[in-house]
C-alpha cells in the first residue's frame, strides 16, 4: 500500500466520522435564527389588533456576533492549515490533497515540507497520529464553515536557507552550520531531518495552536461552535504535552533537547510582548519536569491572536504577513499586534 493511498484513506475515515458533526452545526445554526425568529411571532401573538400590511423580506443578512464567530473560525482554520500541511508532510511526504484547499481569499501554496525517515518508531507513530488529527481539524472547520471558509494561504513550511523554519531557529539561537555549530546567521534548521529536530518543529507550532484556542474562545458567541472549539482546543493540548514529553524524555540522555526547547520558548516569548507567559519543558530543579506550561493557578495560558500572529509571523511588529504565512493569514483577522 503505497502513502498516497494510506493518506487517502485516514483522511476519508476523519471525513466519515465528522459528518453526522458537522450536520449538526449547521442544524444548531438554522434552530438558532430560527427561534429568532418563533420569538418574534411570540411577541406579536394575541394582539388585537389588525394585522399590518405585508412589506417585502429584506434579505438575511450576518450580524456582527455571528460575523466574528465565522471570522474567529476561519482563523483557527489558517493556523490548521499550517499545521497539517507541516503533519502530513512529514509523514507522508505530500501535502493535503487539493481539494481542501480552496475557499474565499487568496489561495497560495506550500513551500518545503518533505518526509523525515523517522528511526524512532515511537515518534513515527505518533506523527502520523497527529497528521490524522490536524488533516481532521482542516476538513471539520471547512464544513462548518461552508461557503465562508477561507481558502489556504501561501504557507512555508522550508528548512532551507530562506525557511520559515530557519528564520525561527536564528531568532531562537538554534540555527547550525554544516559542521554542526551555532550560527544564527548563516545556519539552518531543518525540520524534516531526524526526530529530533522533527520534534522541535512541532514544538513551534504545538503551544502557539493552544493558547491561540484558548485566548480565542471568549470571543466565540454560538454555543455550538464554542463547544467545538473547545474539542479542538483538548485535541491541540494532547499534542502539546506528547510532544513536550517526548522531547523531555529524550532531553534526560540529551540536555541539548531541553535547552534547545527553551531558546524556542524564549524566542516565542520576545515575539508576543513584555509578557513573560511561555515555558520551555526544563523543571524548577532537576526533580521536575515542565510538561505543563501553566500559571500559578495552574491555568494554561492565552494569546491574542494579534499574538499568535506575532509568533507565526515572526515578527513583533504589527503586519500582516511574513515567516510561515508569507502573504499573510486569510479572512478578516489577519495583523499581528505590534509589540
């Protein structure tokens, strides 16, 4: 069985099993304007008086609570987009198939990506787990958006000398030379050529995709999609801690690992304001670890998604597109905040 074939079918199994979900969002959307409407009629029923004149329907139109619902969707679906094509990349070698690709905006495509010849099997398993999930998350969003979603954006996802991922290690001060050594100036980091550093791209990703969801949620107004979103939040929180515990583990025979997660951490934390919220995976002591990036509270923390644009960007200034994303996110939030 060849990997087209195997992609194929995971993403037509994660098409089946979200179908009978996405038809219940759109049937929690119509009973939503529905009852709207039953409210109305209520009110009016039993008054005695004569009944006005007909006027003509005004054609429906998207008020500004489902309006930002829809927008915050649709910036979810940017950052998944990102996600599985990194995911399925690595897995399989290829990106997402074409036709999930389109939607309203500019459609781009995807720069680098290749697949990693894992040699831990461990770590292949779970890659390919993930890739599962994140080509779900894309086909999941798109049908609850319909005709809205947005289509995918130009997205880099390249290890070269102009990648994304390379301009991200620089900053981080993890980029290396052919002979091996720091060099953030001329240095590279490819994502695609072991585990390891397999590991430490989707360590980028994976802690900007939870606090995205969670700093995002207080805007979603629709109890159905709030309920999805948080579904999406749990399964972005799961990836998060196998990644950071994996990187963990092999930090204990490694301590490079666990330095190099934090410089990421770091680099992350520079991007998105004087906050001081992000945390590598290296404990208070040698006792702990820190698999859980929390508060005191022990709360996960949010990011605007002026921030999130921050990180994907690379950038603090406040634009609208660069690094990952190199035209920019689709849809109506789209400018990183400007830190």
């Amino acid at each position: 069985m060849t990997d087209q074939t195997i992609l194929t079918q995971v993403l037509e199994a994660g098409e089946r099993r979200r179908q009978e979900r996405r038809q219940f969002m759109r049937t929690a959307a119509t009973a939503s304007i529905a009852a709207g409407g039953l409210s109305l009629l209520a009110a009016c029923d039993g008054n005695d008086n004569p009944p006005p004149t007909p006027t003509p329907t005004p054609t429906p139109t998207t008020s500004a609570s489902q309006q930002t619902d829809l927008d915050v969707l649709n910036f979810a679906l940017n950052l998944e987009y990102l996600e599985a094509q990194f995911y399925v990349n690595a897995v399989y070698g290829q990106g997402l198939p074409a036709a999930v690709l389109n939607g309203t905006g500019t459609q781009g495509a995807v720069v680098g990506g290749r697949q990693v010849a894992f040699t831990d099997p461990v770590v292949a398993q779970y890659a390919r787990e993930i890739a599962a999930d994140e080509a779900a998350h894309v086909n999941f969003l798109r049908g609850a958006l319909g005709s809205a979603a947005v289509a995918q954006p130009a997205i880099n996802i390249d290890g070269g000398a102009t990648g994304a991922f390379t301009m991200a290690a620089r900053a981080a001060g993890i980029a290396t030379n052919a002979s091996g050594a720091i060099d953030n100036v001329a240095g590279t980091f490819d994502p695609y050529a072991n585990d390891i550093n397999f590991l430490l791209g989707a360590f980028i990703f994976e802690d900007v995709g939870v606090s995205a969801y969670k700093g995002a949620s207080p805007l979603i107004t629709n109890k159905t999609y709030l309920e999805a979103a948080a579904g999406i939040l749990a399964a972005e929180a799961y990836h998060a801690g196998l990644v950071r515990t994996v990187l963990y583990a092999k930090g204990l025979a490694t301590p490079s690992i666990v330095t190099a997660a934090g410089k990421i951490s770091d680099a992350r934390d520079s991007l998105d304001g004087a906050s001081d919220d992000d945390q590598g995976i290296a404990g208070p002591d040698a006792t702990q670890s820190n698999i859980v990036p929390t508060d005191s509270n022990g709360i996960a923390y949010s990011r605007t998604t002026g921030q999130v644009l921050n990180i994907v960007y690379l950038s603090k200034s406040a634009l609208v597109g660069g690094g990952f994303f190199p035209n920019g996110v689709n849809g109506n939030i789209r400018t990183s905040a400007a830190n």
